[in-house]
C-alpha cells in the first residue's frame, strides 16, 4: 500500500464485527508485526505474563461487548497471528500505565464543533500509523488514526461526536476495559444519552485523560486514575489537557510534570478568552513551537525512561459539524493537512 510521506495509510472497511477485522488484519499484517515488535521491548515482560494479561482482557472485552471481541479476533485472522498478541496491542496503554512519557495535548473550542489533539508518541510509530474508516452492518460509520491493531485512539463518527486522548501514568491497578476499546465503542454513540450509557458500562479500572465533543458545541472530560474516574468542567473559552491530573495530585515523574506543565501553561494562554476559536486557529495553536525544549508541536528527541526518541507522530484537528478529520503526519509545520470525510468514501484531499 504505497503511501507519501505526508500521509498516513487509509482503509475503508465495512460488514460484520468479524469480517471488518480480517479486512484490517489483511491490509496491515506486516505493519501490525512491526507494531508487536515494537511493543514487546515497550512492555518489557516475558511473553508468558503477557499472554497472560492478555487473556484477562481478552475476557473483559467479550463481556463488555462481543462485537469488540469479534473485531479483534478478526484482526488476529486476517494478520495471522495469535489472537492473545492482538488484545495485548489493544490494552498496551494498561500494559504501560506506570511508564512516565508525555502523550498528547488535546483542546476543544468549548460551544464550537472543533476539537483537536496532537499525539506525541514513539518516532518508530510515524510510518506505522493508519486511518481506518469504517461502515458496520446498520451502515453507521466512523474514521479513526490508530496503531496497527488497535481497534481506535483519536476519531469521529457520522453523528457528529469524537474521541481524543492524554495518557496519565499511575501505578494503580488498570485491569478494567482499556482504554483504546473504550474509545472504539465510544465511536460507536449515535447520541449523548449513548455516550452516557457506554462511558457507565465501561467503569473505570485505566489511566488516561478522555475527551468526548460532540458537533453541538459539548464535552465531556473524565480523568481516570485506576479506580478512580474524576470529571472536569469544560472552559470557559477551550477545554485543554495535557499528561499530569488536574483533578487530584497524583504524583507524576518529574521530567514529565515539567514537560507538560509547560504544554499545559502555553496551550492555556494561547486559548484565552478573546482568542479565537476556529478551525484555523485549532490548527494553529496545535503547530506551537514556541517553547524550545517543550514545545505543542514537538520534535523528536531521547526522553529518559523511554526506548527511543518521541515527539509528536501527528496532529489532528476535527470539523464535527462537517465530519470532516483534517490530518498532518510528522511534527513539522510545513507538511500539509489532509482532509478525510467520515460519510464519503474517498482518497484523502491535501489542502
């Protein structure tokens, strides 16, 4: 699957659970391999505790919904590989949950259908990452970037909601539904009293800062803290989060409280009131660079704790009201946003 170098791989998938997993699963087989290397040296545990952990949440995930199950079963069929691999990519987050490494600086405009997020993530991931936008039997669709393997992270749906992401480390247990499933069914809600239900079904049992916006200008955000799951006030212009906990003092490593702190304290200024609040201006805060060492838009560099260099893998900035995803691969301002409708079937457009 040729792709340039300012895009990311896009794949249009439909039917049953089962049927649009082989399809992924036989599209990025290979990249799907590369992935699980990748996250077998993260993890950094013996393959036997791994499977393990896996078949727990293999577990919470067919109770949860078997709709998920099917889809990763299928993934695992179409990737040809052992179905536990998969489930362990799903719930890589639990699986790094006390790993200090920034990821993320979300922002949505608070009464506007714009909202964005930079990932900020492994170097290695950059020519890894996928678009997957997918219709199901009721021919209900939505369009996400992900890893390979992973049912969802950052997306949006057709009825107009999205779902962005900060991770938060925490040493507490997370043996709850992980969080990229969580994000997969939330793409799934037709309505907020949809959201609502998923997000109760779900509970609480991971680590990570979650964001849902709908096309109507709201948003809910919720701070999972293990056991814990603390919801936050929208702003009064923006709602931002980075990757320390705003609603508790957790600790947090101090390379990364630093690291955020900053991220945090920019993104704040540049969506003060008075600011701004369009989809341009979504673009342009999210391409910051400013702060030298810890800037939005980060390059890749070594970070202690971490194997490898991380920075930020790509940009998004969504239009709810459009359903439109507007996309840029790579930490550098100049490459060009690519846009994605979620409800037409068509090759990703440069602007």
């Amino acid at each position: 699957m040729p792709v340039s170098k300012t895009r990311f791989p896009l794949i249009d998938v439909w039917g049953r659970p089962e049927e649009r997993g082989r399809q992924i699963g036989a599209a990025f087989g290979e990249r799907i391999d590369r992935t699980l290397s990748l996250y077998r040296a993260y993890f950094a545990r013996p393959d036997e505790e791994l499977l393990s952990v896996a078949a727990h949440f293999r577990g919470v995930i067919g109770a949860f919904d078997p709709h998920y199950a099917a889809e990763i079963e299928g993934i695992a069929e179409g990737a040809e590989v052992d179905p536990l691999w998969v489930y362990a990519l799903n719930a890589r987050s639990e699986l790094l949950a006390a790993l200090s490494a920034s990821e993320c600086t979300v922002v949505q405009y608070t009464g506007t259908p714009f909202t964005g997020q930079n990932w900020d993530w492994s170097e290695k991931l950059e020519e890894l990452v996928v678009l997957i936008r997918s219709e199901d039997e009721r021919g209900r669709r939505f369009l996400t970037m992900t890893e390979p393997g992973i049912l969802a992270k950052v997306g949006l749906n057709d009825a107009g909601f999205c779902v962005c992401l900060n991770f938060l480390p925490t040493p507490k247990p997370t043996n709850g539904l992980p969080s990229h499933v969580l994000l997969r069914a939330l793409l799934d809600a037709g309505s907020w009293a949809e959201v609502e239900e998923t997000l109760e079904r779900a509970g609480t049992g991971r680590s990570l800062n979650l964001l849902v916006a709908g096309a109507d200008g709201r948003g809910i955000n919720i701070e999972y803290e293990g056991d814990a799951a603390r919801r936050m006030e929208a702003g009064g212009t923006a709602t931002t989060h980075t990757n320390h906990y705003l609603t508790c003092d957790a600790p947090v490593d101090a390379e990364l409280l630093e690291n955020s702190t900053a991220r945090l304290d920019r993104i704040r200024f540049l969506t003060a009131p008075g600011s701004p609040t369009d989809l341009v201006r979504l673009k342009s805060v999210l391409s910051d660079q400013e702060h030298s060492e810890h800037a939005i838009l980060a390059p890749y560099r070594d970070s202690e704790g971490f194997l490898g260099r991380k920075g930020t893998v790509c940009t998004i900035a969504m239009d709810l009201a459009e359903r439109r995803m507007h996309i840029r691969r790579g930490n550098d301002p100049a490459n060009p946003f690519h846009q994605i409708q979620v409800v037409e079937k068509e090759t990703a457009l440069s602007m």
